[in-house]
C-alpha cells in the first residue's frame, strides 16, 4: 500500500536522501529485538501508530474496548513522510518514534537494515499468504505483521474507449490491450491505437505504468546477493525497459500527470485519460477522484500475467517503552476481521488468507465499477500472477533508485528530453552517487 487518498509521489531530493543513507547504513545480522511480556501491571493508557491513512475508527474503538488502552494514530500526509520521520528516529535512538510503525514495501529493506532496530514477531501460522510472511521477515525472522497486498489491474473508463470506437466493454477491452497474451508493448500500442482516434489520453501516467513493470522483474536494480546496486549504465533490462515506455510517452500515450500530482483529481473529472494501471490499493483512490464520472471498470487482463505493487506492514521500534502491547496490537490491526474492516474502509486488498475468501471481501459489489465484485476481480489477479506477487529483490536503495528511474520517464512525458536524453540524464544521476555497484 502506498496509502490511501493521502499518496503521493516521493520527491527525487527525499530519493537522493534515502540513497545517501542506505549507502552509509550498517548492516545488521540476525533477527530483531524481544518484547516484554504485555501484563496488567506494563499496560498504558494509550498506544500510537504512525501511518498516513484513515483507520477504522470501529477497529480502534474496539481494540480500546477489549484492551482498555486508546489507540492514538499519528497521522501523516502521505507515505514519504512517516518514511522520513522514521528514518530520523532510526539515526537517533528512537527519539520521536511510535509504538507502532506502518511501514510500505518499498522502503521496508531501508528501515530493516539494522534488523536489532525492530522487535521480534510471534508466528502466527495460517494467517497470510506465504510470499506476505517472507516479505516481512529478515533473516527468517518475523519484523513485520502484514496489511494489504496490491495485485495489478488495469482501471479503464468504458464510455471513453466506447467512444473511441476500441472497446465497448470488459471483455472487448481486455481484447484491446492484448488478451491472455498481453504484455507491456500490446498495452502501449494499445494506447498509440487509442489516442490517434480519442480527444483524450490514453493513460495518466506511464512512469506509475513503469513501476508496475519494474515490480515484475526479479532484480531490477540491485544485486541479491551482495545487496549492492548494478551499474545503471550497464543494466540492460532496465535500459530497454525504459526506452520501451519512454518511447510511448513521446508518441503521446499519456498525459504525465501520476498519482500524487496536484491535477491527478481534476485530471479524472476532465476526463483527461481512459486508463490507470491501478493496484487493488487504487481502486478507492480511483473512486474518490472520479466521483460522479461514469463508466470506471477494473479489467482482469494485465500484461505479462500480472504482479504486485504495494503493499505495507506494522511493525515495533524496539526503543519503544510499550513493545509487549505494541506487538499486541500489531496482531489486532492484522487480524482477518480487522483485514475486512480495513477492505470496507479504504480499499485496501488484504494478505490475510481467511480475509480474501470471506464473502464479505468477494461477493462485495462496488456501485462506482458498475457493481463488479472487486474482490473477485483483484483475487483473480492475484491468483494469476502467482509466485510474481511477491515482488523481485528490494535492496536499501530500490525505493530511491526507482525514483530516480521513473523521473525519467516524467522528463519524457514533459517534453524535456528524447528518450535517450532521459536515459543517459538517469545514468550521470545514478553516478553520482557514487555506489559501489555489484560485478
């Protein structure tokens, strides 16, 4: 998850910094710190987590009800924020940290460099999906309970491609982009075919687009087995990659307005684009920006089979003066019921095994997607995609590395550089840094 109406994009100078202190960070064996016991006698008036989304207020209410301790939620504006916060709390002994950190999938390698940083998690067996659990661990040992999953889809608006005269509903949609055999380039010559007929683009961003297909790959950026980052100027899977999507933007594919810009709403209620490669997390995001725009669906074709986007888990800071109830508490918002609760509040998918089968999650239809049960749609994604939900390598430095990437295909959509001006401006930027990069 990378929240919910609150997201927005991480700034390259927020990029740059990540880089710089994931370049410097100690590394850190073993597993996390161990909590006290939570007793009658430890308990506190009050909990705070830090995250950047709405909570169920019915979920913290009857946390308080059963625990008799108030659940106080330290809010941010978005993820790049608390992400700050708590990478300053980390440099400094846990000073201005929360009992209970959210902390999103991209920088969770970052966070976890010091693994002694964070207390030690309960198995709970069966709760999630495997991949989820394996994700949340370091060094095999639990750090991280967690939330939503973000299997892809495509949102599409039906009317506009309708209008077009491309695809007139679900199926000849997913027909459009490629079928069961779709991949990155069918959906790109989809959106050439698209908007050389429309009076609107085809998709609002393709550097969101690229991030969806940099989560496909198996190691993007960084070696798995040094942690160290390949050398941008000789990563070809990335290079080609990027010229695949730059090249797109320059034909005009995509408005250049991504999720987080300041005309990413107005842009849904001008009609500006007919397509957001939207993670289950989106969906909601979607429908509050396209409120009162018909004609919004979530196609169950994706290319290349489908994958991952997003993603969070709460997780204890072991300076914290309350673990045993941190951790307690981080078991209670990860809870199947409280996964439903969360579902209903924001959108978000849920990792939780018993949470994606429950009919309150498939069988729910949303009037916003025309009454489809995205609960089935996004399960069906997530199923499809198979063992590639779980993501590729994240080093330290994927979340700032990607950033740096993206902004590239930003430069090309603003009409500032070529494609290959944009790659070879991602190249000096990567530079210098001055990592020491994998062989």
């Amino acid at each position: 998850m990378i929240s919910t109406h609150k997201r927005v994009g991480t700034l390259a100078v927020a990029a740059a910094a990540a880089l710089t202190l994931a370049s410097c960070s100690g590394g850190g064996g073993g597993g996390g710190g161990t909590a006290e016991e939570a007793t009658e006698e430890n308990k506190p008036a009050e909990l705070t987590v830090a995250a950047w989304m709405d909570f169920p207020q019915d979920l913290l209410d009857s946390f308080e009800e059963e625990y008799g301790i108030e659940v106080v939620v330290n809010s941010f504006p978005d993820g790049a924020s608390a992400q700050t916060v708590l990478r300053n709390g980390l440099s400094s002994n846990g000073a201005g940290l929360s009992d209970v950190h959210l902390i999103e999938l991209d920088w969770w390698t970052e966070m976890m460099a010091v693994p002694e940083d964070w207390v030690e998690l309960p198995e709970i067996p069966g709760r999630w999906v495997d991949w989820k659990v394996t994700q949340g661990s370091v060094d095999g040992v639990i750090t991280g309970y967690g939330t939503d999953i973000g299997p892809l889809g495509i949102a599409f608006n039906e009317e506009m491609t309708d209008a077009a005269g491309v695809a007139s509903d679900l199926d000849t949609f997913g027909t459009f982009i490629g079928g069961d055999a779709a991949t990155w380039e069918s959906f790109l010559d989809a959106g050439r075919e698209y908007v050389a007929v429309a009076d609107n683009y085809f998709v609002d961003s393709l550097s969101s687009a690229f991030q969806a297909a940099i989560n496909l790959l198996p190691a993007a950026f960084e070696d798995p087995e040094s942690g160290l980052p390949y050398n941008m100027a000789d990563n070809a899977q990335i290079e080609e990659l990027f010229l695949t999507f730059a090249e797109a933007a320059e034909d005009g594919v995509s408005a250049g307005i991504p999720i987080g810009h300041a005309d990413w709403g107005a842009g849904f209620q001008n009609e500006q684009w007919a397509t957001v490669v939207s993670p289950a997390w989106m969906a909601g995001i979607i429908a509050e920006n396209a409120d009162g725009v018909d004609g919004w669906r979530v196609s169950s074709t994706f290319p290349d089979g489908g994958g991952n986007w997003g993603g969070s888990f709460f997780s204890v800071p072991a300076t914290g003066e309350n673990t045993g109830w941190a951790v307690t508490l981080a078991d209670y918002l990860t809870s199947p019921e409280a996964a439903v609760q969360w579902f209903y509040e924001t959108g978000q998918f849920p990792s939780q095994l018993e949470a994606i089968s429950s009919p309150d999650i498939a069988d729910t239809e949303n009037p916003f997607y025309g009454g489809q049960q995205l609960g089935q749609v996004y399960g069906g994604l997530a199923e499809a995609a198979g063992d590639a939900a779980a993501g590729g390598f994240r080093g330290e430095n994927f979340a700032g590395i990607q950033t740096l990437v993206t902004g590239g295909i930003l430069q090309v959509e603003a009409g500032t550089a070529t494609p290959q001006q944009a790659w070879d401006s991602v190249v000096s930027e990567f530079e210098a840094l001055g990592f020491s990069t994998a062989d």
